[in-house]
C-alpha cells in the first residue's frame, strides 16, 4: 500500500510509489490506521535524514512513533520547509549551518525556519516573491508548478523526477525555499539532487 507521505516542494502530502532519496519527520502526523490527518507538523524541528543509518530499520507509520516523510531529494525537502538532520547527516547540517551564516543552536536554526515556513493555524506554506535573478541554484519557485532553479534553466519538479529544462524567467516570481535555505544556497551550501537533474 502507498502512504500518503511524500512530501512536495509546495509542502502537500500525497501517496505517490516514486522512490526519494531522503526521508524526514514532523512529528507523529498519523493514526493508528496509517492515515494522516489534517495537522502538517506536530513541532518544529522539520528535518532531512538519509535513508539508511547504521543499520536502523524502522516500520513506516508504525503507531505512536514518528511519521516517515519522503523527498525526492534535498531541493524538495528544503523547499518545503525543511533542514538536514544534525544526527544522521551531521557534515551537511554543518555545511547548511555555516552556509547560512547562523551559529545558533538546531532549536534556535528550527525556530527560525518556521517563522518563515509555516502559516500559523492553517497548516499552509508561507510563501513569497523577489527576483529571479537573486536567486541561486537549488531553489524552488511556483509559476504553475514548482521549478528548480539551475544555471540559467528551471526544471519542473514531480515526485518522480525533474522535466526537460526551460528557460530561466526574469522579473518577480514567487518563491517556496524559505529565506534561510536560500541564503545557505548563496553561501555555498550543495544540496543533493535527484539523477534527474
């Protein structure tokens, strides 16, 4: 059965059989039954765990623990909100950390991004607009579909892969990588990104 946790760059969750290459946690979002309802986080520590770590396994959506969210790869989890891990992907969280020119604890990095990811109350994506020219490589914008910015291209994004490139478009566009994930991008900070792209 497919569960209904593939995450989005948009932040949606849909049941999608496409393999990611990360996984991640908001909290427990499901019942006993597998399903998840309409709250979207339960804290705000949103991270970016690899797959397979020291040999854990886990049963996904096992009840009362935490629920199992898939990415296809580092742009889409940082698009939709979240962070690398400081456990399981301690050298990237690092690298995002210093990228991001932030010295603080994870807690403190955690409260900061959901200022600027979440819309309190309605479980929706905080979103907003600047030139796409001021915006680097890894981030994802919405036109009517998500798109990765990549060079003077943007791919669209689905939960199987990324499309043929187009051209890059100028003026204001709206922008679903939150601020402190588009500033580690501009430090330097190198996501991992799908064969795809």
């Amino acid at each position: 059965m497919t569960h209904r946790n593939r995450m989005l760059a948009t932040g949606d969750l849909v049941a999608d059989p496409a393999r990611g290459l990360f996984m991640g946690n908001r909290g427990i979002l499901h019942d006993e039954r597998g399903h998840i309802g309409r709250a979207l986080w339960k804290h705000k520590s949103w991270i970016i765990c690899v797959l397979e770590h020291k040999g854990w396994h886990r049963t996904v959506m096992t009840p009362g623990a935490y629920t199992e969210l898939f990415f296809l790869d580092d742009a889409v989890a940082l698009a939709a909100g979240h962070r690398p891990c400081a456990l399981c992907r301690r050298s990237a969280f690092d690298a995002y950390r210093r990228a991001a020119g932030l010295t603080s604890r994870a807690s403190d990095m955690d409260d900061r991004l959901h200022t600027e990811r979440a819309i309190p109350r309605t479980f929706g994506q905080r979103r907003y607009q600047t030139d796409a020219a001021t915006l680097p490589d890894g981030a994802i914008i919405l036109d009517t579909i998500p798109l990765l910015v990549q060079g003077d291209r943007l791919r669209p994004v689905s939960p199987s892969g990324y499309g043929d490139p187009r051209p890059r478009m100028t003026g204001i566009v709206t922008v679903l990588t939150p601020p402190t994930s588009v500033a580690a991008l501009k430090g330097g900070f190198s996501p991992v990104l799908h064969p795809s792209a």
